[in-house]
C-alpha cells in the first residue's frame, strides 16, 4: 500500500493524499503483472509517478532526471 501526497508546490500541496494498494502477480520472484487499485483517490502526481515508472520499467530510464 502506498499513501502519496505532491508537495512540489502550493496547488498541489493543497490537495489531499491518495492510497493505492498495489497487488503484486508472481511475487516474490518475479512481479510479471503488478495491479494498483485506488483506494482513497486524492489530488494529482500519482499519474505523474505511475508514468515515470512505466516508462523507468519499459525503457531502463526513468523520464525526471
């Protein structure tokens, strides 16, 4: 479970946090299928993170430097 609250700025900061609950397939070994269920939908920068991490997983390079 994940709990994430965007702090980069006074909008965002505003906003309150988000809980994901992330369910792993294949775990330990080998997370082949990972599922992420929102359980207390907040403000903005999950979808910024999950978008990194997705293209961190298919690339090798995460998108912030």
């Amino acid at each position: 479970m994940t709990t994430f609250r965007m702090l980069m700025d006074p909008g965002t900061a505003a906003e309150p946090a988000s809980r994901i609950t992330h369910e792993l397939e294949g775990s330990p070994k080998l997370a082949a299928v990972v599922t992420g269920t929102v359980d207390c939908p907040g403000g903005g920068g999950h979808a910024w993170v999950l978008s990194d991490l997705e293209s961190l997983l298919e690339t090798g390079a995460p998108l912030a430097g």
